[in-house]
C-alpha cells in the first residue's frame, strides 16, 4: 500500500490537470458556440430584415401595376363607351337615311300607280326591283354597321389589353 500512497499525488494531479483540460476544452467550445449562435440569430435578422424589404417592394410594384391595369381599364372602358355612343348615333343617322330611301320607294310607288297600261307592268316590276335593291342595301348598311361596331370594340379592348401588358412588362 505504501507505493499507492506515494503515486495517489501523482493521479491525483493527473485527474486534476485532465480535469482543467477538459474544462477549458469545454469552455472553449461554449465560447465558440456562443459566438456561432450570436452570428446565426445577426444573419437570421438581417435575413428577416431583408425579406421584409423585398415584400414591401414588390408589394409597391405590386400596386403600382395594378394601378397601371386598373388606369388602362379605365381609359379602355372610356373609348369602348366613346364607340359605343358613336355606334348609337350612326345607327340613328343611318335609319333615318333608310327611312328617306324606304319613303323615296314609296313614293316611286306611288306615282306609277296612274300610269298607262303599257308601261304599267314594266314599271311596276322596276318599281319591285328597286324596292328589293333597297331592301338589301338597307340590310346590307345594317350588317355593315353591326361589323363595324364590334370591330371598333375589339380593337379598343386589344389597345386596353395590349396597354396593360405593357404597363405590367415594364
């Protein structure tokens, strides 16, 4: 027992220097633990800080695009009413042209009514010639007008659409 007694300072020592070792070892990496997560919580917050200017922005950009659709819209919606207004009065102008031309057939009608017999029968189917040429010119000016106003609204609704692609692409 007496060599245990002589070597238990020597272990003891040994325990304790590998003890402060440990500790320090320990420390050490406490201390660089620390100094990680202080830089990950710094990088987390800018991280935050950014994605949180990025949203406002695109939420700027966002509602400026939308303002640009919603302008376009309007200003489409202002030029198909504009066409609208100008398609309804064309129409008003032209039935009263067609009214003239349908009273101008009448009258032609009309005034063969006392002609003599002879020239009775060709002028009557004259008078049903021009009566069907008017007819169709009459159907053929309406269709013509529908066509134009549906062409005038389309094209107003392509320049709207055509105007908010390129406020959005800008």
């Amino acid at each position: 027992m007496s060599i245990w007694l002589r070597i238990l300072p020597y272990v003891g020592a040994v325990l304790l220097f590998v003890g402060l070792l440990f500790g320090a070892y320990h420390h050490g990496v406490s201390v660089t633990d620390d100094k990680w997560q202080a830089q990950w919580a710094e990088r987390d917050t800018r991280d935050e800080a950014a994605r949180a200017a990025n949203e406002s922005a695109a939420r700027v950009r966002e509602q400026s695009y939308q303002h640009a659709i919603d302008k376009a819209v309007q200003d489409g919606q202002r030029t198909i009413d504009q066409l609208t207004a100008d398609a309804a009065a064309e129409r008003a102008s032209r039935n009263g042209v067609q009214l003239e031309a349908d009273k101008l057939a009448a009258r032609l009608a009309a005034s063969q009514d006392g002609v003599n017999s002879c020239t009775a029968a060709s002028s009557a189917a004259a008078s049903r010639a021009v009566l069907v040429l008017a007819d169709v010119l009459k159907r053929a000016d309406e269709r013509a007008g529908d066509l134009a106003g549906y062409a005038d609204q389309s094209h107003a609704r392509g320049l709207t659409c055509e105007r908010s692609f390129s406020a959005i692409s800008q």
